[in-house]
C-alpha cells in the first residue's frame, strides 16, 4: 500500500517521479498509515508468539541477541535498553560482527534467543549469522522479523522447529533504497511482541505523525535551505539507536555529501562536540524520560548559550519546557514511551534527508552516484568456520 496522494511534503507526485524519489517518498508518508496494521498483525499472531516466546523469556539465563545488517542492526540498539528494562540479558550485536567474529559474540554453553531484522531477508550476513548461531550455540532459538515473503530467512524460519517468524506487509518491503516504512515496522513489531509497547499504541504514534507531516513542512524547507553541511542526531538510552538511523539516513540519502554524526547529549561533550561549527545543524531527539530529559535538556541549553551552531532543533513529546526557540512538539505524546517516540520522530529525519537529497540533485530511490552501494549489499564473500571449536547441533 503506497501513498496516492497527489502531494508528498508540498511536491507533485508526478515530479517526484521524474526525479527518482518517488518511492522514498511514498515509503515515507506512508507510515502512519502502516503502523496500525503491524499493531493489528502482532495482536493476530499473540497466540503463536506467545507459545513461542513466553517459555523462553521466563527462562532466566537465557540471552537474546538482537541483530542486523546496518539499519536493521540499529532496530536492535533502539530496542535492548527497553528489553534490559524489562529484567532481560538483551544485546544488539550487528550480523555484521557476528560473521566476522562468531566466536566471540556467540557463547556455546548459553541459551540463546536470535532476533534477526531483515528488509530483504536476504542479506548474506543475516544468513550467515542464522547458520553460525545453529553451528556454535548449544540451545538457539530464532525469532525472524522479515518485509519479504520471498525471503530465504523467511523460508529458513518456516523450516525450523526452533524458529518463529513475523511476516510483515508487502507495504513494509521498501523499494526504494533507504529503508523507511520497513525500519519503523519492524521496530514497532518487534517492541509490540515483546511487550515493550502496549498493544494498541501505534494509534498515537500515527496520530502524532501525521500532525508533524501536516505542519513540519515549513521547518524542513528552511533546514535544507540553509543547506548544512554537517548535522549531528542526538538521543538517549533507545533514542540513540534511533540517532545512528537518523544519521546513516542523511549520510545515504546525500550520498555522503552532508556529514553526518550521531551521539549521545552526554557523550557529545567528550570530544564529538568539537565537530560543530557555523554550518552545522544538531538536531536533539528529547527523551520523555524524566532523568534523561534533564540531561537531554542541559545540553540543549549549552549548545544554544555556545552560539557556534548555525542551527540548534528539538523534537520532542512535550511541549514544555521549550528552552528557546526551534523545539518542534508532537501532539498527543505527553507520556509516550520512548520506542513510540522514536516513530515520528525518524519520520522528521528521513522526510529531511529526503529533502536533502533533492536539493543537491540527487536521485533518492537510487542516491548512489557511483552506484557501489546498493539496496540490498552486494559483493560479500561469506568464509566457511574453521577448526573444530564448536558446538555442532547437527
């Protein structure tokens, strides 16, 4: 299901079109309009998934590995800090480091609990690492989370007894080359099967969307015409996995022309801080938290009294305290949690990378000049484990 509408943030559709972002912009607004059908899909499925993952989860040594290739690897860091939490041993490990280092972040002798994140499903890293986990770990579970139907890690779960998987819309399946709708999906499908997001509250997130869609435009417009050449994204605890995808979003859809940073506002003092400079925009993703947020805030307030930035934004669920200007307040997320959050606030980030990208006059569906980085990554020869240092299942 892509968005019909004749407009995407104040363009003709059909202009889109010709200039190749199309598709990213459709993917973008279409959002708020797919996470009601994820809420409604994982409540269909709550049997299933609860026979599946509530003896597991009520094991207490078990470990839960959350994982992924580049944006599907930062699902995972959004998600671990709600999941520890929750009294859980969760990690967000990249697939990307368990193929390069199975041994290492894979421990033999420990139940474990694979949460593979694929777009594609396809990606020669997220298979390797389901094949690495069955090799290595004593006791593996996997839960797959996958866009596509046609998948191999789709067909792998369907083939496993030790294996469950959540199929999402074909809507969620991105086609262009960022991923967007199949980023904030899966997020909000897997917080929602764990429980880290109460059923039912992609109904705000969505709501609260389509608000800073509506009126945002005005705000974008003036960012990109100020045209920065570096931007920083900065959040915390489950903000910061979401700061990173904010980050790789501009650095992708630019084709690597805007530098892009992402940090914690506690860490950015330590060093990172002295990135920023005239042409720089820092965008501070505010937590709802109330410890974090004063932190999120002291900083808020230095980088402004500083006045070396040529832009200092705020997102943020509330719409007080507003220490200055420039803080854009989402409707209705007064007291949402921080994985709601996070969807309408990557919306704001994608739909200004998207901007982004079409001012420099690039090509969003297809952002890469030189054309060496693809949509689904090409090129990666994935080497047999050798020695006999592990645990065989077979």
């Amino acid at each position: 299901m892509l968005v019909v509408d004749k407009e995407i943030l104040g363009i003709d559709t059909a202009r889109l079109d010709e200039a190749g972002a199309g598709l990213t912009a459709r993917e973008i607004a279409q959002q708020p309009a797919v996470w009601p059908q994820i809420d409604a899909l994982v409540a269909s499925r709550r049997a299933a998934l609860d026979a599946f993952l509530a003896p597991l989860l009520a094991r207490t040594g078990l470990r839960i590995v959350l994982t992924g290739a580049g944006t599907s690897a930062f699902l995972g860091e959004s998600l671990a800090p709600a999941m520890l939490g929750k009294g859980w041993r969760a990690e967000a490990v990249p697939t990307t480091d368990l193929v390069s280092g199975p041994q290492r972040f894979l421990q033999a002798a420990t139940p474990t609990l694979l949460v593979s994140f694929a777009r594609s499903g396809s990606s020669p890293e997220s298979l390797a690492a389901v094949t690495l986990a069955d090799q290595l770990v004593g006791e593996v579970y996997h839960l797959i989370i996958t866009c596509n139907a046609d998948g191999e890690l789709y067909r792998m779960a369907r083939e496993r007894g030790n294996a469950f998987a959540i199929l999402l819309p074909d809507a969620t399946h991105d086609r262009g080359f960022a991923m967007t709708t199949s980023f904030t999906s899966m997020l909000l499908a897997a917080a929602l099967a764990f429980g880290v997001l109460a059923p039912g509250a992609a109904a705000a997130s969505s709501a609260a969307a389509d608000g800073l869609l509506a009126s945002a435009l005005p705000l974008l417009q003036s960012l990109v015409e100020r045209r920065f050449k570096r931007v920083v994204y900065l959040g915390s605890n489950e903000l910061l996995g979401l700061a990173r995808e904010a980050s790789l979003k501009l650095l992708e859809l630019t084709d690597g022309q805007v530098v892009a940073l992402f940090d914690s506002p506690l860490g950015f003092r330590h060093g990172p801080k002295t990135i920023v400079d005239a042409d720089t925009l820092v965008v501070v993703l505010l937590s709802n938290d109330a410890h974090a947020r004063r932190y999120d805030l002291d900083l808020l307030r230095e980088l402004r009294n500083d006045g070396r930035a040529g832009r200092v934004l705020a997102l943020s669920g509330r719409a007080e305290p507003e220490p200055g200007a420039a803080v854009v307040a989402l409707q209705g997320m007064e007291d949402a949690g921080e994985l709601a959050l996070a969807l309408p606030y990557i919306l704001f980030c994608q739909s200004f990378a998207l901007l982004q990208s079409l001012a420099l006059g690039l090509r969003p569906d297809t952002p890469s000049v030189s054309g060496t980085v693809n949509r689904v990554v090409r090129g990666v020869t994935i080497y047999p484990l050798e020695g006999d240092d592990h645990v065989s299942r077979g």
